[in-house]
C-alpha cells in the first residue's frame, strides 16, 4: 500500500492527498512530527520536509515529483494533459501555483502564528503534550523577533498577502472565462487540484476531510477566507472537494480504495 508521510495541516501534503484521492488510490497516512520524526524522515529520503510518498521501495519526496510519479505509475484518471496548450498551461500553472499559493500561503500562515491558539491547534496530531505547552507559552515578542529571523519582516508580510490577491484575482478570472469548471479544460488536472490543495492555509475546509480539531474547520486567514470578492474561488474549491475528496474516517480497514486509515505517527522520544 502507499504510504504518505506528511503534516496533516501541511498544504503541499493536502496538495498529494487531492491527487490520491482524485485517482481513487488507497494509502495509509504517517504523521511526521516535528523532531525525531523528521531524523526518521531524513533517513528515508534524505531530506526531511513533507510530503513523501513510498511506494513500495521506491521513495518519491517533493510534491509535484510525486504527482508525476503518481500519473505515470498508476495511468487511470489522468492529472496530465495530453493535449500540448492544456498541458503546458496545466504545468506552468502548477509551477506557478507553488511558488506562490504554497511560499506566500506559508508566510502569511507564520504572521498569523502570533495567536497562541492557533499555533497549538496546527500542530500534528500526537505532538506531545510537553511540547504543546512550550509552543503555547512562547510568548508573542519572541515570536516577532523569530519571523524576523526567518525574513518575516513587515514588508516581506505586506508583500505576500498583496501576491496573495493577485493571486487569487486570477484564478476568479480563469473560473469565469472557463465554461469547462476547471483551469484548464472540462476535467480536474493538475492544476486545479493543486491550486485547490494549497488553499487549505487560507481556508480550511468546512467537512470531514482532515484529522483535526472542529473548530478549525471552515476557518481561514482574515481578508481571504472571508473576501466576498473570493467566493466564486472558495465555491469552485468546496465543489472539487465534494466531488472528489475522501473523508477522514479513523477506524477505516482500507479495504476500499481511495480511502485512508488514521495517522500512524512518528512519535518523538
């Protein structure tokens, strides 16, 4: 069986999990958690960022490697045009996609990180209690002065949630003038699960997909999640959920695919 290894508030991890449910593929989630979970994760693939997907004894890191491994190894249910314009168009913007929902979606996550509760509510699900508290307790100065560390400066945060809109300007005018439904044509590609998948940062689903606390769900990001000038973006996600999305269901045997068992997790010593 597939096995992803991954955050379960991570956008890219939810950018494969689209993909996997899109092709109706059976996989078993394993939730790294920060530290000794991710020294085990470097010894699998060397490197020990999420998402990984291991396949057997083949071990595939990064998500767009692994959605051209997945529509190369497991045909059914193209994610990939065939067609020359649509493909190139599916993945340029997939590229696009990345370096801007996904970096800029991050960055104005971390701003948002300031609110105690909401660091604690993202953490993966099976974080120690110890280490639950430590994060909660660090008060909002160090984390100021640790976004600055990290180039979180007010005007790199200014200038990411300004791309943001851009970017999701642009996508309310590609669903417009679109009568197919989707970015590039009348099926989901690439693409559209991708832009879908990394707008989890933004606003979380409101439904059964994610093994987190209810009162995240359907929650998002002031100024996006809640934009009227984004509803035809947010309603077209939602659509694409519901129609292909899997729901989270805990004590799952696996037998059917294109479902999931709970998070094995990668516990921290």
């Amino acid at each position: 069986m597939l096995e992803l290894y991954q955050f379960e508030l991570s956008h890219f991890s939810e950018k494969v999990r689209l993909i996997l449910d899109y092709k109706g593929l059976a996989y078993r989630k394993i939730e790294v958690v920060p530290g000794m979970g991710q020294l085990e994760l470097f010894r699998l693939s060397g490197q020990k960022q999420v998402p990984v997907l291991k396949d057997g004894n083949t071990v595939i890191a990064d998500s767009t490697a692994i959605a051209l491994y997945l529509d190369k190894t497991y045909p059914d249910r193209p994610i990939i045009p065939t067609n020359p314009q649509q493909k190139a168009n599916c993945l340029l913007l997939e590229q696009w996609a990345d370096n801007s929902i996904g970096i800029k979606g991050r960055t104005i996550l971390l701003e948002s990180l300031k609110s105690s509760n909401l660091r604690t509510s993202i953490l993966p699900v099976g974080t120690p209690d110890i280490l639950r508290n430590l994060v909660s307790s660090i008060p909002r100065e160090a984390i100021d002065v640790l976004g600055l560390g990290l180039g979180l400066t007010p005007d790199a945060v200014r200038a990411a949630k300004a791309e943001m809109h851009r970017s999701l300007e642009s996508i309310c005018l590609l669903l417009s003038q679109n009568s197919g439904g989707y970015l590039t044509g009348d099926t989901p590609t690439l693409a559209d699960l991708t832009v879908a998948g990394l707008s989890l940062l933004l606003k979380i689903p409101d439904g059964p997909y994610l093994n987190i606390a209810e009162n995240l769900k359907g929650k998002g990001v002031p100024g996006f999640a809640d934009n009227p000038d984004y509803d035809l973006f947010f309603t077209w996600r939602d659509k694409l959920y519901a129609d292909f999305r899997k729901p989270h269901k805990p004590d799952m045997n696996n037998n059917n695919p294109g479902t999931a068992t709970a998070p094995t997790i990668i516990a921290i010593d």
